[in-house]
C-alpha cells in the first residue's frame, strides 16, 4: 500500500513539475474571477481600481516589452544559419503552408459566426457607435500592403500606417456655373372661416424641394496605435536570408542576433513565472470594470464557443487532412 501511495505521490509531482506553470495560470484565472466578484461588493473607486489593477499592467508591459526583441533575434539568427537553397525552399513551402491554412481558417472562422452569432448581442450597441472610422476593403487590403513594407522601422515599432476615410460635402468653385434641377410641389389648402364671398377660399401653396449636397469619400494618410509586426517580420526575415548568403562578412552580426536571442529567452524564462500574479490582478481587474457582468458574461460565453468550436473543427479536422 505505501509503495503504492509513494508512486502515486511521485507521478503527481512529475506532473506538478513538468505543467506547474500551466496549473498556475488556470488556479490564477479562477482565484481571478473569485477576487474581482468579491470586490465588486466593497464598491471600490475607479481611481483605487487603477491601483488594484497595477500588477496586472506589470505583466502586459512586460510582454509588449519582448515582442520586438524576440520576433527580430529569432527571425533572424534562424533564417541566418540556413543554406541559401535551403531557406528559399523553406520560406517558399512556409509561406504557401501560411497562406493555405490562413485561408482554411478565416472559412471555418466565418462559418462558426454565421451558425451562432456571437456578437448578435451587441449588434445594437455597436450600431449606436457611429464616431468609428470609414473604411473600404479596397483600403483595408492596400494598408495591409502598405504595411508589409513600413517607411520607417523606428515609427513601425510603436504605429501602423492607417488610410482614414472622411465624408467631405461636395462644394462649387465660383467659376463653376452648374444647372440644378430643382423640384416643386403644389398644396391646396382651403380656407373655411367664412371670410371670404362664397365662404371658402382655395390658395395654392408652392414648396421648391432642392437635391441633398454631393457627399464624397476623402481618403487620407493616418497612422493606429500599435507594433506593426507584419513590416518587421518582412524586413527581419529578409535582414536574415540575406545575413545568410553573406557568409564570413555577415558573421559578425549573425552571432549578435544568436546572442540576443539566447539572452531574450532567458529573461522570457524569467518574466513568464510572473504571468500567474499578474493574471490574478489583470482578470479580477477587468471584472471591477464590467458594468453588467451578466451581460458580459453572456457575450464572452458565446464568443467562448464559436472560438473552441473553430478550433476543434480546424485543429481536428482540416490541418490532418
């Protein structure tokens, strides 16, 4: 029996130890959502949630902090030591594989929408929100393109280029003479007071009706916060094959992009045992902030399912075959 009990003890700690960390940021989310429903009864200040939420905000820093070093160390030490053939080859089948199953996946993605509707209760709210940007897919598709190809790599670390679509009224230049066509209607409305010699008097009305103004979309240059990953991404994986074909010349900073990236993992090694703390503060946070938990919560259920369910059906189904 204790033989038993000692194996059993043993196996439990393998697990601990070898998904410790998964275990952790589950128990996080639920001691998370415990703490944040507590403290909504205290009727806290929105100042002293600012300050509740601070360690949480840590974590999300400190995140943000390692993308850019992480994406271009690793991009470009890997791609760096490969063969020339060898990563033409590579990055040819990685991007095809990239762009196939990209495509499978915005499919699923819009089926599972169009079956269960996720954001059907929030349809309304949003359609009150009429102060959002105008955008084409026209232009949508271009500033993805634009982006792939940023002209500053310091502005590309902290924005994104965004194309702005503005309503401008249409207006005349004094030398412009242009003929409108303008529409009338006719009323007749009688008059019974009786003043009149056959003791009702019909007078005709005429309302001139103009055409509303020529309304045209203006589009100009503009710029939304946030890392514009793709245009790094592109100029880091290029930055690296070209490292490559360079041989001893570019050895000197093929070996500085090694090193930073040994050095960037070793402090993301760091900072993701800090994620568990952090998470505890940013959920229970986020639920100080809810309004309606209730309706939230109903929202982030349904989101919850059209998510699980598209990655069952992608990661099950679509990605084997």
């Amino acid at each position: 029996m204790a033989v038993a009990l000692d194996a059993v003890w043993v196996r439990v700690k393998g697990v601990c130890k070898q998904n410790g960390l998964l275990i952790l940021s589950v128990l996080a989310v639920v001691v998370g959502c415990l703490l944040g429903f507590f403290l909504r009864t205290k009727q806290l200040s929105e100042q002293e949630v600012k300050y509740f939420q601070f360690p949480g905000e840590l974590l999300m820093r400190m995140l943000k902090m390692l993308i850019l070093p992480l994406v271009v160390s690793s991009l470009m030490s890997g791609l760096a030591a490969l063969e020339p053939k060898c990563s033409s080859r590579l990055g040819l089948i990685t991007i095809s594989y990239y762009l196939w199953t990209t495509f499978l996946a915005v499919v699923v993605g819009i089926i599972m929408v169009l079956i269960i509707h996720p954001g059907g209760v929030a349809q309304k709210e949003d359609s009150e929100d009429s102060s959002k940007p105008i955008m084409s897919s026209a232009d949508a598709l271009l500033d993805l393109i634009r982006n792939m190809f940023p002209a500053n790599l310091v502005q590309a670390t902290f924005q994104q280029y965004r194309t702005n679509s503005k309503p401008v009224m249409k207006t005349l230049k004094a030398t412009e003479s242009v003929s409108v066509t303008h529409r009338a209607l006719i009323y007749n409305l009688q008059d019974d007071t009786g003043n009149s010699e056959n003791g009702s008097d019909v007078r005709n009305f005429r309302l001139d009706l103009t055409p509303p103004p020529d309304v045209v979309m203006r589009t100009e240059p503009g710029t939304s916060e946030g890392m514009n990953v793709l245009g790094i991404v592109i100029f880091s994986a290029t930055m690296g094959i070209m490292l490559g074909r360079m041989g001893p010349n570019g050895s000197a900073l093929v070996n500085f992009c090694q090193s930073l990236n040994e050095a960037v993992l070793k402090i993301v090694a760091i900072v993701i045992w800090y994620f568990p703390f952090g998470i505890v503060f940013l959920v229970a946070g986020k639920i100080l902030e809810m309004s309606d938990p209730s309706d939230m919560g109903k929202k982030l259920g349904f989101y919850a399912i059209t998510v699980v369910m598209g990655l069952i059906l992608h990661g099950l189904f679509i990605l084997p075959s």
